[in-house]
C-alpha cells in the first residue's frame, strides 16, 4: 500500500512541477491511457494550481486523447480495409 502511495505521489509532485502542461498530460494520459488515475491526480493538481484553469486545460488534453483515438481508429479502418489487404497480396 505504501509503494502505491509513493507512486502517486511523485507522480503528482512530476506533474505539479509542470504546471498546467501537468494537468494537459494528466488529461490526455487518463484519455488515452487504461487504468490511468486521472480522476486522482486532477483534483490534486487543483489544489496546487488555479482549479477552474487546471479543469479546462485538463479537459481539453482529454478532447485531444479522446480524438486521437478516433483518428486511430478510422486510419486503421483504411489500413485494414478488404482493398488495401487485396492489394498488398
């Protein structure tokens, strides 16, 4: 429990020597990244930064994970599609 403590620790002390650009990572990583504690770190970043600055930033860095999953997602659909597989064979 303790090693767990002191990962999310320094993990918010990194984040909060980065300022907002900390909140924006924070975002986009619990965007994009699975079982990513965003909904900790976030919070806890607001009580070091302006909380109404870190929710927008935060927010916009998870719009901005959010859409590159989707644009993944429809350049695989191109990649994979039965064409472009026929024509590789």
């Amino acid at each position: 429990m303790n090693e767990q403590l002191s990962w999310l620790d320094s993990a918010l002390s990194a984040l909060g020597r980065m300022g907002y650009l900390g909140a924006f990572l924070s975002g986009f990583l619990g965007a994009s990244v699975p079982f990513f504690p965003s909904y900790v770190l976030i919070p806890l970043l607001a009580t070091q930064l302006n909380p109404f600055i870190v929710g927008v930033v935060s927010g916009v860095g998870a719009g901005v994970g959010q859409y590159l999953h989707y644009y993944i997602g429809f350049g695989g659909r191109y990649l994979f599609s039965a064409e472009t597989l026929a024509e590789q064979v």
